[in-house]
C-alpha cells in the first residue's frame, strides 16, 4: 500500500487499519507530520520516506515508485477499505491469472456526520489497485489519477472518505484545490471566460442536485452542490485575474 500524509493523525489509523493483514508493504511519503501521524505509521510497520510535497501528481508516483510488491494500492491518508471492498481486493489478487485486470477501480464514496452520502459525488470511481511497473500517475493538480496500461475492472464495496468533519472546512479546501488548478491552467496557456465565471458554478451545483440527486442525501448533500458550485466559481475567476496578470 502507498500513501502520501503530512500531520494526518486524525484519519490515517483507519486507513492503516483498513489494510491490516492484507498489505505486504506499506510505503508512506511524509511531508514533515508533527501530530502523532509517523508514530502511527511506525506501530502499523510502514516504511517511511520523507519528501517536500512535490504537488498532488509527483508526490503519489514518488510513492508507488518506492513499493516494491508486484500490486500497488494507493491510498489517500483520509481514505479507508471497508469491509467487502477489503474482501474483494483480497480476492482480486489472490486470483489474478496473466491476462486478467491490470488495475482495479475502487467507488470512493464520502462518510460526514456518521453516514455515507449515498448520492452526493456518487459515483467516483478511482483507479487505485494496480499491477507495479504498469500504472503511473497522471492528471493535472489536484486532479490526479492513476493511469493504467492494460485492462481496468471495477470492485464491489466502497472505499470510505473521510474528506472533511465540517462544510467550513470543505470550502476551505476547495477554495484551495480551486487556485492551484487555475495556476495550473495558466501555465497551460489557457485564459478565463466570463460566460464559465457565470455558467460552471450553475452548472456544476445542478449537476450534484439533478443528475446525481444530492438532495436525498438531506441537508449534507444541499451543502455538497453548494461546494462544488463554490469551486467551479473560484477556480474561473482566479483563472480570470491570474491570466490578465501574466499578459
């Protein structure tokens, strides 16, 4: 298993004990935790390697490039199996053939307030289980994703997240996750639009309320649209203001 962390004490114990017996290696790139997270990852047995944060892409591949076993799961620190999806990765390994899958994908699915949101963000499936030598990670910060040369088969159960303990919190990160992908976009040459800045953040909450059906997930799953509407409105005007700037 790999995990990136920096000061993840809070929700780390259950991702290590999620894979407890069932990993043969566990390979964390820490950024410099202070709280309590490497005393976790030392009782759990894990191999530590210390690395500035290198950005959401280089971070992860720094992790799966320092596993050693013939599959890598890679893990978020806020991010746990549960039981059935445990099962099924055990399962998947232990009878994997030459032909079969090179990855699995995993449905993340987010655990607030003592419950899964069961519609919010559903479904997100990951690519996070996969053969060593043929997954690399790829995307965009912070959207990455683990690219797989081969076939990609999907597993039952869910991969519990346990992104955030309140929705001021949330908007605090997506705010955060906003601006790096508009400084991203930047570098990329591409310029804002003022018909996104009015449009996406629309868009984006009608997504999670009408496609997805948010609303069942209560008030909770109100708050989810109104975040990702918050990010799609941050992410178009910082991009706005950060490409009139480097003209």
């Amino acid at each position: 298993m790999a995990v990136v962390c920096k000061n993840n004490a809070g929700t780390i114990g259950r991702t290590l004990d999620s894979v407890a017996g069932l990993a043969a290696e566990i390979v964390a790139v820490d950024g410099g935790s202070t709280d309590g997270t490497l005393e976790l990852l030392e009782r759990a047995g894990a191999r530590v390697v210390s690395s500035p944060w290198l950005g959401f892409v280089k971070t992860k591949q720094l992790a799966i490039a320092r596993c050693t076993r013939g599959w890598v799961l890679l893990l978020d620190s806020d991010e746990s199996l549960e039981p059935t999806l445990a099962g099924g990765v055990r399962a998947a390994l232990e009878g994997w053939s030459a032909g079969g899958p090179e990855g699995f994908e995993l449905n993340r699915k987010v655990f607030y307030n003592g419950r899964f949101l069961n519609h919010a963000w559903q479904p997100e499936w990951r690519t996070r289980l996969a053969r060593r030598g043929a997954c690399e990670m790829r995307g965009t910060d912070p959207h990455d994703h683990m690219h797989v040369q081969g076939r990609v088969a999907r597993l039952a159960g869910d991969l519990r997240h346990d992104s955030f303990a309140s929705f001021e919190e949330q908007f605090r990160k997506q705010v955060g996750y906003a601006r790096s992908m508009a400084d991203q976009l930047v570098a990329q040459g591409q310029r804002g639009s003022y018909l996104r800045l009015v449009g996406s953040p629309v868009g984006a909450c009608l997504k999670q309320l009408v496609l997805k059906g948010a609303w069942r997930d209560g008030w909770a799953g109100w708050l989810c649209a109104a975040s990702t509407a918050g990010n799609a409105l941050v992410k178009h005007a910082v991009l706005i203001e950060r490409a009139r700037k480097s003209r």
